[in-house]
C-alpha cells in the first residue's frame, strides 16, 4: 500500500531538514520531482504554489544564480554544491520539472553578443552598432528596465536606445545603439549596463574596440644644406659657380616658390631649376662668389616652398682678397702711333722702336698720347705677347696678343702673317671663361678696322673704344672686348 501523500511529505520534509545530503542518491538516478522533493521542497514547497518564486527555476541558471544570490538558500545549498552533492545536472533536471507547472513568473533578460567596433583613429567615432535585447526563451513574463549605462561613457556612448523604461515582452525585445569613440591608442573597453526587474539584474554585455594614433596627412620637406662656403676669392672677380643640392627626402612632392640671394652682385644665382620636386626627388641651384670688397663675407639664399620648415636659408661665405698689387718693376709704356696717310695705327713697347718714330726716321708716324703699361721682361701674373707683321697685302700693319692660344692658332691659320717675337712684351691677359681682368689691371680693348688693309688699335680708354665702334671697328676680345690687362 502506498503512504498516503502527506505522511511521504511530512517524511521527505523531516530528512531534508536533519540529513539532506547523508541519504542523498546519485543525481543522475533521480527524477526531477525526487530532486526537488529533496533540496528544495521544504523551503519552497509545492511548486505548485510558486512560493518564494520557486517558479523561476524553469529556468536552470536561474536556480544556480539564486543558489548564491539568495542567503537562506546559500546557506543550504552550496556547500552541497561544492561536496558534489548536487551540480548543474541537478538543477536542469529540476528545472524540467518545475516546467510542468503552469503559472509562476520567469521573467529575466537575454543579454545580447559582445560587440567589437574594431580600430579606429583616437577621436574619431565609428558608426553605430546595435543590439537587441530580449527576455530568456524560458522567461514568460515581461521585464521591466529602468536604465542602460555604460561604464565607459566616455569611449562606448549608448547613442540611441529604445530600452529604457522599457517593458521587454517575450518575443518583443528592445534594441541598443552603442558608438566607440576612442580616447586613446590601444585596446580599449567597456560595459553596457542593463538594470531591470528581471532575475540577474543588473546584467552586462561587453564593448570593445582598438584606438590607433592619428596619422597627419603627409607633408613633404627639403633637405637643404645649411651652408656654402666659398673660401677666398679676388676682389670684383666673380667665382666660379657652386651647387646647392637640394633633395625631397619625405613621401610627397614639394614645390618651390621662390628662390632668393641677399645680394645678386655679391652671390649671384648662375642656375636653378628647383620647381615641383616629387618626392624622392631633387633639383639644383648654382651660385657665384663676387665680392666687392676685400674681407670676410656673408650672404644667403632663401629657398621658399610649400614643404614644412619654408623657408629654409643657407648661409654663403666667403672671403674678399685683395689681388697683390701689380709688379712696378720693369714696367714700360707701349706708346700708340697714328699714321695719316695710312690711316693706321701701331703701338710699341720696344724702346728703341719708340727712338726711331720719335726721331721722324720713319715718315708719317705721330704719337697719338695714348699708351698703356706693360712688362719688359717675364713677369709673374702675366703672358708672353706674341707680334705677327701683316704683310702689305693684309694691311701692312701690326698685330699683338697676350693669349697663348690665339698666338698658335694665328700661327697656324694666317701662315702669311709674320711673327716677328714671341715676347714683344708681358701682359696679363683676361679670364678665359668671365672674360674679366684681374683685380687691379685695365682693360686693354682690341678694336680691328673690318678693312682689307687691316689694322688694330688697343686702348685702355672706354671713350676712345666707344669712337672706334662709331667710326665702324669691332671691339674684339673676351666680354665685351678685353684681350689684355693692363698694370696701372
Ligand atoms: C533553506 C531554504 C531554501 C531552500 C532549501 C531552497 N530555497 Fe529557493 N529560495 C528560498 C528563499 C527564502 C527564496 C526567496 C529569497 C528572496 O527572494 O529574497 C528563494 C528563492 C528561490 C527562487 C527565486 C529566485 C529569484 O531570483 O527570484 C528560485 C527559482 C528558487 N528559490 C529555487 C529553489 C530550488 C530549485 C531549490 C532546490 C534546489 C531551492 N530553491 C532551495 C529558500 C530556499
């Protein structure tokens, strides 16, 4: 005969409350109802009664979480728990049976998917991301939530949020907006607070997401010496031209605006050809050294572009030096001729030449007033002047040059022209390249008749060059026309 209902309660009650785990079988061979007959009917009683909210127990996590959140039941049940006496297994087959109760209130929420926004530059925001939340598949009555926080506000902003005093049906669920703006590089996190009536509040769900340092967008540069120097120089003699090199080292093109000398006659710019400089790329400016005065000198040149740092100066130095003053010793006049009736001039250097026109020996010859300076013997600083006589068919006449060169190409190409010395006199001759005298020296002009009974003048008067160009004679020469120079 079966005990009567009561008395098998009454009984399991005794048990449960002396020696609930001593008499305790293996979970596993329990049925849900035994289970719950034995752990916990004697607080809760029937279900059916849903005492306490027994109820919610549909629920299996909702029991474990009541296990540990509920004192009276702490007290009784964990440390069953951690001797082994009962496990998750227990709980789920519990939960089966509480099942076949109707009523009861199982109301707890589902907490969403961790949502991880991924990296992003430090202050700037991502799109919005959202996630819905709902009630437990096993809860069967609506959750109420009082408030969705983050508890980083700062780097995850709950932007939008149809949650908040909200009453989250079954089936119904309300949805989150969550944007990540990080603050900082690196890993970056936070938590999304959801409070509710529901078992388990408040619950969370995880934001995360990386910051990464913001890149400038780039901007290119020159590399630009800070400084030429072109060490000592003749006074009013131009140098020859140095190169600034000027490089794109950085990762986007430059142009080059500008490019400027503090002084375009002392540190003249010979070339330049820096405009767009792509990056990688380079360009070159050339800049002579002609220094007005004797001394140490200072210029710049200051480069202007779009690149950072524009704009960017380099330092020129230099120093002036004052050519020696030309030797006296041995200096002598060459003394100008003119001759009327062939309407030809001559100059000479030879002292006992200068004798023989100034005597009258030879008919027609007067001097003019004109001469300059020359050397009588070798001389530092100076070249050999060669003298041809041009034969009468060439013009009777004379013809003289202090450039090596032009001697041997004479020479070579006027086989008919007679050199009647290799050193009629010592003269310094002009830059071959600049065409300019040294520092302390005059010009001396060759002026040429175009006739075919040629005829040369040289003259270190500007004024007499300047008649002879209007009477129709080329200035010759280097320049503007120096083939000598001449000691003052
Ligand atoms: C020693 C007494 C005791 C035992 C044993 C006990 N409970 Fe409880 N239980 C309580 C009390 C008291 C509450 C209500 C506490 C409160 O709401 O503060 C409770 C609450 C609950 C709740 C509601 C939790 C919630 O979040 O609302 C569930 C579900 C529950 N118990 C299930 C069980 C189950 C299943 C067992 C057996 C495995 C059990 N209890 C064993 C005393 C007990």
């Amino acid at each position: 005969m079966p005990i009567p209902r009561r008395l098998a309660h009454a009984v399991t009650l005794a048990l449960c409350a002396v020696l609930p785990a001593l008499v305790a079988p293996p979970a596993s061979a329990q049925s849900g109802q035994q289970l719950y007959t034995q752990w916990c009917q004697g607080c809760h009683g029937n279900p059916m009664n849903n005492k306490d909210n027994v109820l919610g127990g549909k629920d299996w996590n909702i029991i474990k979480l009541a296990m540990d959140t509920k004192p009276t039941m702490t007290a009784e049940l964990r440390p069953a728990y951690n001797a082994g006496l009962i496990n998750d297994e227990t709980f789920q087959t519990i939960a089966t049976y509480l099942q076949t109760f109707g009523g009861g209130v199982v109301a707890a929420l589902q907490m969403p998917s961790a949502i991880t926004f991924g990296t992003l530059n430090v202050g700037v925001a991502s799109s919005v991301t959202s996630r819905n939340i709902s009630t437990t598949a096993s809860s069967n009555a609506a959750v109420q939530i009082s408030s969705v926080t983050s508890t980083n506000p700062l780097e995850f902003v709950v932007v939008s949020n149809t949650c908040n005093g909200a009453f989250v049906f079954p089936g119904s669920p309300c949805s989150v907006g969550v944007q990540f703006t990080p603050a900082a590089a690196g890993a970056r996190s936070g938590q999304i607070r959801v409070t509710s009536n529901g078992t388990g509040s408040p619950q969370t769900f995880n934001v995360s997401g990386t910051g990464q340092s913001g890149t400038p967008p780039p901007t290119g540069s020159l590399n630009v010496p800070s400084s030429l120097a072109f060490g000592s120089q003749g006074v009013g003699v131009q140098s020859a031209a140095q190169s600034i090199n000027v490089s794109n080292a950085s990762g986007a093109s430059v142009t080059v605006s500008g490019v400027q000398t503090s002084s375009a006659t002392e540190f003249p710019i010979v070339s330049n050809n820096c405009g767009s400089v792509a990056a990688g790329g380079a360009c070159t400016i050339q800049v002579a050294f002609k220094p007005p005065i004797a001394g140490s000198r200072v210029g710049t040149i200051t480069i202007t572009s779009d690149g950072s740092g524009s704009p960017q100066q380099v330092t020129l130095t230099g120093t002036g030096a004052t050519a020696p003053p030309p030797p006296t010793a041995n200096k002598v006049p060459a003394v100008e001729y003119f001759n009327a009736s062939l309407g030809h001039y001559f100059t000479t250097a030879y002292a006992a030449e200068i004798a023989v026109l100034d005597s009258g020996q030879v008919g027609g010859w007067v001097r003019t007033g004109q001469f300059f300076y020359a050397y009588d013997v070798t001389t530092t600083g100076t070249n050999p002047v060669c003298r041809f006589y041009l034969p009468p068919e060439y013009g009777n006449s004379h013809f003289y040059s202090a450039i090596p060169s032009e001697c041997s190409a004479v020479l070579v190409q006027q086989p008919a022209f007679i050199l009647e010395s290799s050193t009629a006199f010592h003269i310094a001759s002009p830059n071959p390249t600049t065409g300019d005298c040294p520092a302390g020296t005059l010009p001396v002009y060759r002026l040429w008749n175009q006739k075919a009974d040629t005829n040369h003048r040289f003259t270190t008067s500007v004024v007499i060059r300047d008649q002879m160009v209007a009477a129709g004679f080329v200035a010759e020469g280097y320049g503007i026309g120096y083939t000598m120079c001449a000691p003052p």
